[in-house]
C-alpha cells in the first residue's frame, strides 16, 4: 500500500499524472466548445460535461489494463459511436444480454449477496465473478482517490 | 437540434482523448508489450506526447522498477501479504541460524522464488493482457527485486503473524529447526523431522535454487500454518515414504526435483536440482529421514487422501532410472495434472496433488489438499477460490479507511460498497463545483499541472489533507443531517437544480452512514459553523477541507457567479 501511494506520487507517469494532464485538457476543451454562460442549467449541463470527462480521462489514463477502465470506455465509445435512438437499444441489448451471462456465470459464495450492489458500482462488473470483482473493485478504489485528489487539488488551485 | 448537436459535439470532445487512445491502444497493446518483453527497459518509449502518455499504461508493467511492475498489475499489498507468509518462515531461520552468510543466502534465494511465485500467483488470477506478461517479465525481474523486497518485510504484520506462529508450535522441535546448518546425524522422530523440514533449506543454501526454494517455501508455509500435529505425524507417515526414501536414496539427487517438478511441472528446477542435489543426497542419507519435500507433502495430504497424491508422484518417480527419464516422466506427468488448470481452478484432474503455490512459468493453481480436508477436486477447487477472495478482501480492507476493526464478509462489502459510492459523490460534487467556478477562469495547462495540482497545496487544503481523504468518508459516517439541512435552506437563492441535486446526494449520504465511527465529529461542526459564519470567500476556502463543506460551499459560490 505504501508502495503504491509513493509510486503515485513520485512517479511521473504515474495513472494521477496521466489522469491530471487528461482531465484538464477535456476541461480545457470544454471550457472552449462550451459557451460560458452561468445559468443554472447551463452549469449543470457542464457538471454533466465535467463529470462525464473525469470519467473518460480517468478511464483513459488507466488504459486498458483493467477490466472496468475497457468497460468505461467501451461505453463511451459506443455512446459516441451512436445517436441516442440506436444507443438506447444497444445499450438494451447489451443488458439483456450481460443479463444472460449474469445467469450463466456461477455464483459459488452465497455470501457475497451484495456483490450484486458493487457490480452495479464498479463499471463492467455485472460479467464479473467474485474474484474478479473485489480485483477490480481494488483498482477502481485507488483511481477514483486519485481522482478525488487531483479535482479537489484543481478546485483548491482555482477558487483561491 | 442545435444544442443537441452542441452537446454531441462536446461529448465527442470528451470523448476524443479516450477514443483516440483506445482504439490505437487495443491494437498496439500487445505490440507494445512484446516490445517491452524485448527491452524491458524503462525509457524505450518516450512519453513526450499524450498518445505515449497514454501508451504509457501498457509500458508500465516492464518500466520502473518490478514492484512499480508489479503494481501496476495489482496493489501491493498483496505481494507483501505473500511475502510475508513465505518470509516469515526464512526469517525465523534466519533469526536462529548459527551461520548468518548461509542464512543470507537462504534469505535472497528465498525472496526471488517468493517474489516471482507472488507475482504469479497474482498474475494468475489477471485479464488475458496480462497474461502475455507473466512469463516473460518475472523472469528476468526476479533478481531485481530482491533488494526491494529485503526492505519491506521485516516490518510486515504478517510477518509477525507468521513468526508469532512459529513460535506457537513446539518449542523444542523448533530448536532443532532452527539449527538447520548443525543436524546431526542420527535423530529421534521429532528432530527427524525438524530436521527434514530444514532440508530443503539446506538444499537451497547450497545451490541457490530460486524457484524451486520459492515453492519449498510456500509447502513449508502452509504445512507449518495447518497443525503442529503434523510434526507427530510426520514419523508415522514414514512407511509409506520409506519406499520413496529408499528410492530416493538410490536416485537421491532426483527426489527433490521429482517432487518440485510433479507439483510444478518445471525443468528448469529439476536441472538445478539435480546439479545441487548430491550434497542434499548424502545429508538426507545421513539423517536416515524422509525427504523434506515429501515429508511436507505428505503431513499435508490426509492419510487416507495421500495416495492420491503419492500415486502421482510415485507414478513418475518410483523407477530407479536415471534422470533425464525421470525428468521427462515428471515432465508428462506435471503436464497431464495440469493440462486441464488455468486461471480459473475449473479444472478438476489438475487439482490434486499440486499445492497453492506457482511454478515459474505455469499459470495454473495449484493445490495441495491440507490435512483433515478434503482431497475432493471441487473443494479444492472451492477452498482456492475462498483463499483468493480473503486475500483480496484483506487488501480491501486496507484500502477502504476505518475497515480494520470489521470482520466478516458482508460487512465488509457493505463498507465497500458504502466507500465506493463516496467516492463516486465526491468526483460528482468536484465535477459540479468545477462547473460553478469554470466560467470564471481560463485554463492553463502548462501552469496547471505543476506540482501543486498533483500535489496537495500547501495553505488551505494543508491543513487536514492527508487525512482530509478519508475525512469526508469518516464525516459521513456521522452525518449530521439536521445542520446540513440547516444550512442549505439559509443560502437562498442558489438554483433548483444544484440545490435539488445537493440535497439528493445529502440524503442519500445521511442515509447511508449509519455508523457512528467518526473520527473528528468536533472539527467538522466547527467547520459547519466557520462556513455559516464567515463572509463566502474565506467561507469557500475553508469549506474545501471536505466534501460536505464542498456541498455547503457550492451554492455560494452558485451565488458568487451568479451576482
């Protein structure tokens, strides 16, 4: 654990560095497309834009190492890929079929009720076993630190 | 359709990083790990621009150091979790040895086998990219690691763990054990077999053999960790493993690779084996005791349960011919147990016989059937799965802030999952604050991602932040729902929709968190207060010392840019 919080922090292209130098450069293309405009609407809809961004540089700065950083962008690629009438029925098919291999895949520990509750959480958990899915739920914990880190560092930076 | 197209052409410029770096990235990806296989080197691909940037994910599993490698692939915590159970034991002979040079050398031929099974036994359980990796990148990293590894384990509670058992067990047999290097010749059963327990150290002083003294160890490990009983049983067990030990004693040097290879299937252990093995041969001879190796495996296996493994082994080793035919024998027979293994344990011919630890170069698990369990393939199969999940979980539990105290699964995962949609609130609440303050400012990357955004800022943000991660998280734990109510009423005019979002996510929050395990309660009502009582722009800056302040502080700054 050490280990990784100083490989975080000291190694320059370490996954926050990566994310960091992503995030802000979506924000920065945000911030360019996106007329400035300070409605309430105007800024929620640009908290959806800096949401979805902090996901998708997060995402990309993991790569695709890891089975829910391929699963995040595999659905912002569908999402882009697609207009909202094809992509609400992929994303339909999709789930009826990830439903099928719900149903297919073994469910050995009767204990894990609630895994069901973290594969909703952890992207592309819901065609994960088990072991797979605490592996996953691991990685996606320390990004999403890192990434709690880095926006609050940028917010810190910026409203001071 | 205007703004709808606005908007998909702001997804799309959202999209752009990650879409220009998948899909080059999915096809390069093993183009690039093979080239990193070849170099292993750690700056042979430049991470100038964003693409290598991003590239650089798949560089990192051969860059940096191994344990930045190893990493990379998993947490840390569970290769020093490893480490620990299999140092412990090389630790307490190192303690007690009366030859520290020896003993040292034990430890470093112990830490690379250790530190290359570890990383096996992680990879093993890995998405197929990175399987390519495992065999070609530990290999050649094992010796690197070693100082690393060094450094860590002394001060691992495993460690203590193992070494508190250890000193559980019984004190006089122990004695023996701990003089590996002065056994004497002819012993009583116990001491027999101490001192057959030592002989693979013995073995592995000698000639260094990495992977295999790495596997010696694992058996050790989880032997010892089982039932001191075994040590009693180890005398009795002696009849079935004469005939091994006559055999043995013809064969000598072939024993201990025989018994490696069937539980790993490697040839490169059994050519080191049977180079060290002489001096291994005569000392076993001496003691007139069971191979150690077999004498691990057999206190693991139950009585009526060891044929099934002894058979395997036997089958291959019982013929008094000369190595290479014993070697290719244990090779056909290594292969038939584990022809059928591969990450998952769904194969069930494999499982038995072959113990949780890993050969250097195969990806199956393997298991050995401990005593009084039992050998039934599917609950070996079953007690690896459970074994992987409690690893995974204990590091869980260490990444997951006030988890220590908890036990039991459910529990845990409720804490989880509880930390987990924290955390995805709190990217939220950034996301949104970041849009509240984004009109205002230009952006400037260069000046950006200097230190201070990588790094927390010293000033406001200093004064909690290394706890301030797990503050919100422990706040949460006890929220207090009437104050935050309170105050979000009293800002007035911040708009519907953040407002109606904030309190959503509150709720949700105070819902949640019903536990009571705060750690600063009275910072964070005085935190509430500061931010009610002072003007917005000091009250902004002292509200970034956690989320909910985060919260609070969001319709005020809605208000700063509103006026």
């Amino acid at each position: 654990m050490m280990t990784s919080r100083q490989h975080l922090t000291t190694n320059p292209s370490s996954i926050k560095t990566r994310f960091a130098y992503l995030f802000l450069r979506n924000l920065k293309r945000l911030n360019k497309y996106r007329p400035t405009s300070s409605s309430s609407r105007a800024v929620y809809q640009r908290y959806g834009m800096i949401k979805f961004a902090a996901d998708a540089s997060m995402a990309s700065a993991v790569g695709s190492r890891r089975a829910w950083s391929r699963a995040t962008l595999l659905k912002i690629r569908n999402r882009a890929l697609n207009c909202t009438f094809l992509k609400r029925r992929r994303i339909h098919a999709l789930r009826r079929r990830r439903a099928e291999r719900k149903s297919r895949n073994p469910r050995q520990e009767c204990a894990f009720g609630q895994a069901n509750e973290l594969r909703r959480l952890v992207p592309g958990g819901e065609v994960m076993d088990i072991c797979n899915l605490l592996d996953e739920t691991a990685h996606y914990i320390k990004c999403l630190n890192t990434q709690v880190q880095v926006m609050r560092n940028i917010v810190d930076f910026y409203s001071s | 359709m205007d703004m709808a197209g606005k908007d998909n052409l702001g997804a799309e410029k959202g999209n752009d990083d990650p879409l220009n770096f998948h899909s080059p990235n999915m096809s390069s990806d093993w183009q690039f790990i093979g080239a990193n296989l070849a170099n292993s080197s750690m700056g042979s691909i430049p991470t100038g621009n964003p693409m290598a940037a991003s590239k650089g994910d798949l560089l990192e599993p051969s860059s940096c150091s191994s344990a930045s490698m190893v990493d990379s692939f998993c947490p840390a915590n569970w290769e020093q979790t490893t480490h620990s159970q299999n140092l412990g034991f090389c630790e307490i002979n190192v303690q007690h040895g009366p030859s520290t040079s020896n003993m040292l050398g034990i430890r470093t031929s112990g830490l690379g086998p250790i530190r290359t099974g570890a990383e096996r036994t992680v990879g093993i359980g890995w998405t197929p990219p990175n399987a390519m990796l495992k065999g070609g990148l530990f290999l050649p990293t094992a010796s690197g690691m070693l100082p690393q590894s060094l450094s860590q384990f002394p001060a691992d509670s495993g460690f203590i763990e193992r070494a508190a058992r250890f000193s559980c067990f019984s004190a006089g047999n122990f004695g023996d054990m701990m003089n590996p290097f002065s056994i004497p010749e002819s012993m009583s059963p116990y001491s027999r077999s101490m001192a057959s327990m030592q002989g693979p150290h013995r073995v592995f002083s000698g000639e260094g053999s990495k992977t295999v003294s790495g596997e010696q160890y694992q058996k050790i490990e989880i032997n010892v960790t089982e039932n001191p009983k075994d040590v009693e049983h180890g005398a009795i067990e002696g009849s079935p493993l004469k005939n091994e030990r006559k055999t043995e004693s013809s064969m000598g040097p072939h024993d201990e690779p025989k018994r490696c290879s069937a539980v790993s299937g490697n040839e490169s252990d059994e050519a080191e084996f049977s180079g060290g093995g002489q001096e291994e041969q005569s000392m076993l001879e001496g003691r007139g005791g069971e191979p150690s190796t077999k004498r691990l495996g057999s206190k693991k296996r139950k009585r009526s349960g060891q044929d099934n493994e002894i058979d395997q082994v036997k089958g291959a080793t019982q013929q008094p011919s000369e190595i290479p035919k014993d070697n290719a024998k244990i090779q056909q027979q290594g292969n038939q147990n584990l022809v059928s293994a591969s990450n998952r344990p769904g194969g069930k011919q494999g499982k038995q016989g072959i113990e949780a630890s890993d050969s250097p170069k195969d990806e199956y698990i393997h298991v050995r059937a401990r005593r009084g369990q039992a050998t039934n393939s599917h609950s070996l199969a079953e007690r690896v799965r459970r074994e992987k999940i409690s690893e995974r979980m204990k590091f869980l539990q260490d990444l997951v802030p006030g988890c220590s105290k908890v036990t039991g699964k459910a529990v845990m995962l409720d804490e989880i999952i509880n930390y987990v949609q924290s955390l995805q609130r709190q990217v939220e609440f950034l996301s949104m604050k970041l849009a509240a303050v984004h009109p205002r400012l230009d952006f400037n990357i260069e000046g950006l991602l200097t230190k201070d955004v990588l790094q927390s800022r010293a000033g406001p943000s200093s004064l909690g932040f290394p706890p301030d991660m797990t503050m919100p998280y422990s706040l949460l734990h006890s929220s207090h729902p009437g104050v935050i109510h309170t105050v979000l009423p009293g800002v007035g005019n911040s708009s519907d929709a953040l407002r109606r979002t904030i309190n959503s996510h509150v709720t949700a929050m105070s819902g949640e968190y019903k536990e009571s395990t705060s750690h600063v309660p009275n910072v964070w009502e005085d935190e509430l207060h500061n931010v009610i009582h002072m003007d917005f722009n000091s009250g902004a800056t002292s509200a970034l010392l956690n989320g909910q302040d985060i919260r609070v502080s969001l319709p005020q700054d809605q208000m700063k840019a509103e006026h």
